[in-house]
C-alpha cells in the first residue's frame, strides 16, 4: 500500500498560480478539499491533478484508469523502466514512484517552459529516480536505446489535440523497439462521435501489437459523447480480467473491449500511417465546462 506522506513547514495551497507557457496560460488551481493538491489547467483545459501528500491519488477518470494499468503490468511494488511521453505535472510519474519504489522514469514533455513551471511550484521527490527531458516526444523517444523499458505512457496533447506524429504505425514501431520483450504500451486517446480516429488508432496499434484492450466509459464507446479511452498493448496475454474488475470498480464506472468486442469495435478501420496521419478531433466547448 502507498504510504502517505506528510509536508510539515510548506504553504498549503491557497491561490491560483498562472504563467505563460508554449502551449498557452498554465495555471495551478488550489484544491480546497486538500492542503497541497493541485489541478493543472492550460488555456482552460483542466490536464492533470496532483496531491503532493499523496502522489498515490488519482482523481482525474482517466489518469485512474492509467495508474490501473502501471498497478496491473508488472507484480506489485516491483521496480519499473517506464517512459511518459507528455508530462502534465507529472503526476504518473509521482503515481510510479509511490508505489513503485526505485523505478526508473524518463518524462519527455516538449513544453520546456511548462516543465519549468511545474518543477518549481509543484517540485518532484528528490529521492524519486526520474528524469525530465524537454523534447518532442517522438523525439524523445528516438533517443531511448532498445528493449529499456517496461512500460511506456502516451498521454500528449497540443491545444487538446494529440499532434498527428504521434498516431502513426511508425511511431507505435518506435515505441515497440523501446519496450522489453513483454512490455507495455498504454496510451490516453480522446475522440467523441463518429469516433473515426479511436477506431483507427485501435487498428492502428493492431499493425504493431498482438494483444489488445481499451477502457472507456461506456456512452463514449457507444459515441454518445466526446471523452478520454485508455488503450494498453503488448505482444504477451494482458491482465483483462482485473483490468475489467478494476475499471468497473471506479467512481465512473468504466467497461474494458478486448478480443472479438474490440475487433468488432474497430470496424474495419485503416491503420493510419506517417503519410495520411492528422490530429486527434478538437473537443467541442462543452467538454471543459
């Protein structure tokens, strides 16, 4: 079980922190239920939330659903190699470090100026091994050596949109050479009606790992609204049925699409590639109300 941890000394938070960053305003929102939480907010769109006394804590639906996932992919405690492509306020990595001690974690996150702003307001465990590198995340990753991590962690998004570079089969061979044989990749997509572009990053993925699932409220995976799907893939049997115990369990109850439910969910779409790739949809206004 994560521990708990106590700050004594520090200013609880009380006001809104804001600076101009490359993708926009960041602001720090204080959480007024918790002394030293934290809601990361750019250009109005809420990304991440962090609690500096329990970096064990997820509240965002979809950062839970990826912390399921670093729980599930390996025993638990045991140490990771894991790389988040996007940082946010980092809040997955505080997420890894919790409870998994002496994990190893590569944060790649182009905003170097967000990064800047998040390391000074919300510092990072000193004692916590992870290192932040400002860089495109395909980039980023491009510079990684073979088979060095256990699981890596798409979540990027450029003004709420994930940037077309990061769709493609070749970047899911990039992240595939990363990964050690048995790895996982798991990654935050977000779409809303037809859902053109989650069934064509499931078909997508499908070109690069053998096995797959994807978590999801149910209305966004009938297309009734727009909203976040956690994808995770490896070439080894994933842990489904916990997943699915897990995500159901959630305060937002979730449904988890494997096997012939996912195939016939995908319906026939094309894998994208670096050639026809575009942006992930603009989130209608409603979304961020």
């Amino acid at each position: 079980m994560a521990r708990k941890r106590q700050h004594r000394g520090r200013t609880p938070a009380s006001e809104t922190l804001a600076e101009a960053v490359d993708g926009g305003l960041a602001e720090l929102i204080p959480d007024r239920d918790r002394p030293r939480g934290w809601t990361l907010v750019i250009d109005g769109a809420p990304q991440s939330h962090v609690d500096l006394d329990d970096p064990a804590l997820l509240t965002f639906e979809y950062q839970r659903r990826l912390g399921h996932v670093i729980d599930l992919v390996a025993p638990a405690g045991r140490p990771l190699n894991a790389v988040h492509l996007g940082g946010g306020a980092f809040t997955l990595a505080r997420y890894t470090a919790e409870t998994r001690p002496r994990s190893t974690q590569q944060i790649v996150e182009v905003d170097g100026p967000l990064v800047q702003f998040v390391r000074a307001r919300l510092p990072l465990d000193p004692n916590a091994r992870i290192r932040v590198r400002s860089a495109d995340a395909r980039a980023g990753l491009g510079r990684l050596p073979d088979g060095w991590a256990d699981l890596v962690i798409a979540d990027v998004f450029s003004g709420a949109r994930t940037p077309a570079h990061l769709t493609s089969t070749e970047f899911l061979a990039e992240v595939r050479r990363v990964l050690k044989p048995g790895g996982h990749y798991t990654a935050n997509l977000a779409d809303g009606p037809p859902l053109a572009h989650l069934r064509a990053q499931i078909a997508t993925a499908a070109t690069v790992f053998p096995e797959l699932a994807l978590a999801a409220d149910p209305t966004v995976l009938r297309g009734r609204r727009f909203g976040n799907a956690v994808l995770l893939a490896s070439d080894r049997p994933l842990p489904v049925a916990e997943l699915t115990r897990r995500v159901a369990g959630d305060p937002h109850a979730g449904r988890v699409e494997h096997g012939k439910g996912l195939a016939d969910f995908t319906g026939g779409a094309a894998a994208v590639t670096d050639a026809n790739a575009r942006p992930s949809p603009v989130p209608p206004p409603s979304v961020f109300r």
